[in-house]
C-alpha cells in the first residue's frame, strides 16, 4: 500500500475515470533513483517530494515504450503509466535494488476537469495534466465525465493518448511531447542518443498535428491524409466537435506540412492543420 499525503480540498466541474486505461506503479529500493532516472527522459532527482513530472520511457533507438507521470514520495517513486510498462522496467533490473509493485488494485486513478463542482478525498495525490488535474487515490470519485465526453476534450486540445496516437513506433520529439516530457539537461538515459541528435539537426520527419475537417464525417483511425495526389499524412484518432461546430482530427503529417493554417485532402473533404501538437 502507498502511503498518500492529505490533499487539498479542492474543487472541480467534472471528473473522469482513468482506473481502467493506467496503472499505478510503486518503484522502491536502495537504488529506484538512479535507475528511473536512467530508463525515462526527463529530470526526476530535481523533484522534491510530493513532486511530480511527466516522461517518456525510449528504448534504443529512441523510440517509445510506454510514458507517464512520475511522482516522488519520501521512500518510493509512484508511476502512474500506460499498461505494460512495468514489465518493459523490469526487464532493465539486474543487479539493482529495485522493486516494481503494481499497485493498480489498491490505488484508483481519476481526472478532474474544471475548476468546480466535486471535492478531492481528503486524502491524495495529485498530478498535472493537460486536460486538468490528476487524482490517485485508495478512496473513490463519482465519474461525471463519461469516456466518450473526455476523448472529444482530448482531442479539442490536441492531447495524444498511448495506443492512439504514440505507440512503440513513436519519437517523442514526433508526438509533440518535447517540452513536456524531455529534459536535455538531466545526462544519460536510455534513448538519449537518438533524442540529441533530432535537438542538434532540428527536426523529425513528421510530426502530431490537429486538423479541422470541412464536413460532417468523421475520420476513422488509419484514414489517409493527401496533398494532391501525395499521402503525407495518417489520422491517429477523431471525434465531432458539438462546442466547435467541426469534425477534429489528430494525425501525423510529414513535416514541410505540418504547419498552421496548411490545406489537406481526406476523402475528398478539406483537412486544414490547426496546430502542431506540443508547439
């Protein structure tokens, strides 16, 4: 079980389940420092405690293994996380004293989205999160914000989701987490290589992008993206957006197109890029 500090009681417009789609993990040992500074890209020693950051975790040729937020408590780190990558970490333990517990069936995981309307538990942790503030908790949250409410917030916001949008095909740098998630000042890490390289020479190939559609239909997943005649560009996920009045979608694009205000095709629809992700 982890111990958990008392949170403040703040409050909120909505809250969303997230139990089902990360889990919790507990890293303890002698050694759970260095060693998860080591697997994933950004400064975890810089965080005091009841701190927290986010991070990818690369393999060699820096592309991703999984991502999530990293939360420093007095004896253990807490890594709230996409399934499967515990058993990646475990797999980087060898002579080290650190030990991976999940804990995802004692410790529930919500998101709170706004500023009012429902109560913390008195006790928690919480981290930041693009769409609000994230809640880990062994006392539960009454869910307001159904799955299908929070993907079209996802989206609006240009907030790319592992399995949709990232997966172990995926740069960090490409998926617009560069700001967010990467430290160029930490020293090394697994991955680090390939992600300096894309700092000195500027760019990748492509890179996350959301685009407003002209019509009503929505994209489907895998959905090709064209200039003239030209595929540049594959669709990640998409919703309809009652609040814009638009489709929305996020995909990747090659990178002479992934800019502001740029005019694409999707079956024979007009796809205009809104923002790069992560710019």
């Amino acid at each position: 079980m982890v111990a958990l500090s008392a949170g403040q009681n703040r409050a909120a417009s909505g809250v969303a389940e997230l139990s089902r789609g990360r889990v919790r993990l507990r890293i303890t040992g002698a050694d759970r420092v260095a060693f998860l500074h080591g697997q994933c890209t950004n400064d975890i020693k810089r965080l005091a405690v009841g701190q927290s950051c986010y991070a990818a975790f690369l393999n060699a040729k820096g592309k991703m293994r999984g991502e999530g937020h990293v939360i420093r408590l007095a004896d253990a780190f807490l890594l709230e996380a996409n399934p499967g990558l515990g058993p990646s970490l475990e797999e980087f333990i060898i002579t080290e004293d650190v030990v991976i517990e999940d804990v995802s069936a004692t410790l529930g995981e919500w998101l709170v989205v706004g500023e009012a309307g429902t109560a913390l538990p008195a006790k928690a942790l919480t981290f930041n999160h693009p769409l609000g503030m994230g809640v880990i908790s062994d006392e539960s949250m009454t869910e307001t914000v159904n799955a299908e409410t929070l993907e079209v917030l996802r989206i609006e916001a240009a907030v790319p989701k592992w399995g949709e949008d990232m997966d172990e095909s995926t740069i960090p740098n490409e998926a617009g987490l560069e700001v967010r998630a990467i430290s160029y000042d930490k020293g090394c890490y697994i991955g680090q290589e390939t992600i300096a390289r894309i700092k000195t020479y500027g760019h990748v190939n492509r890179q996350l992008a959301q685009m407003g559609l002209t019509g009503e239909r929505v994209p489907s997943r895998g959905d090709r993206i064209f200039a003239e005649e030209r595929e540049v560009g594959q669709v990640t996920s998409a919703t309809r957006s009652t609040r814009l009045g638009k489709s929305l979608a996020l995909g990747y694009v090659r990178r002479e197109f992934a800019t502001t205000g740029v005019k694409l095709k999707w079956n024979n629809e007009t796809v205009e890029v809104l923002r790069v992700c992560g710019g």
